[in-house]
C-alpha cells in the first residue's frame, strides 16, 4: 500500500511518506493522525508542478500497519481502509484525498 501525506509540517512526513504506526481516518475524512511539529515547514507544492519533481521516501511494507476508517468510504470494510493507497492533502486540514462516497 502506498501511504503519501503531502502534510509536510507533520511529524510522522518522511518525504512525502507517511511513517505513523496508525493511521485514522474519521468521519469527515481528516486525518486524526496528523501531529503538526514546530519547526516543520509546509511546503506549497503547486509552486513546483512545473519546475521540480518533489522527492519521496520508498513506499513501506503496511502489512502490519493499523488504517482505520470512520466514514463513509466504498474502501471503509468493517472500519479498516482497503485502498491499494492512501492520499492525503496538504491543505488547511489534512483531508484523505482517496476518499469515494458509497
């Protein structure tokens, strides 16, 4: 699974990657997870769409990874995320952009 977070001012973003041990979606599609850290910039990518590719950390192993769902997602199965990925923006609230409305 392919966990992207373009929240860059979160502590768990490694280059563009998600390396929290739990994820948690709730109801209105924000990500629960996210911890902003003082000091951690976040980064406008649209500024950079036609200049520089942004530089990603290596997709990880989420076997054993905990994604919980509380909305009303078609990859919501018993309250735990099915997607082949996961994306979340780097907007005002860090909203999972994977999202599909049953």
């Amino acid at each position: 699974m392919d966990i992207r977070c373009r929240k860059t001012s979160c502590k768990y973003n490694l280059k563009q990657t998600c390396q929290a041990k739990e994820i948690l979606v709730n109801k209105k599609i924000i990500c629960d997870t996210f911890e902003k850290q003082e000091g951690k910039p976040e980064i406008d990518r649209s500024k950079l769409i036609f200049s520089e590719a942004p530089e990603f950390a290596r997709q990880r192993d989420v076997k054993t990874m905990k994604i919980d769902c509380k909305t009303d997602c078609i990859f919501n199965y018993d309250g735990k995320c099915v997607a082949n990925g996961i994306t979340v923006n780097a907007l005002i609230e860090p909203f999972c952009i994977t999202y599909l409305k049953r």
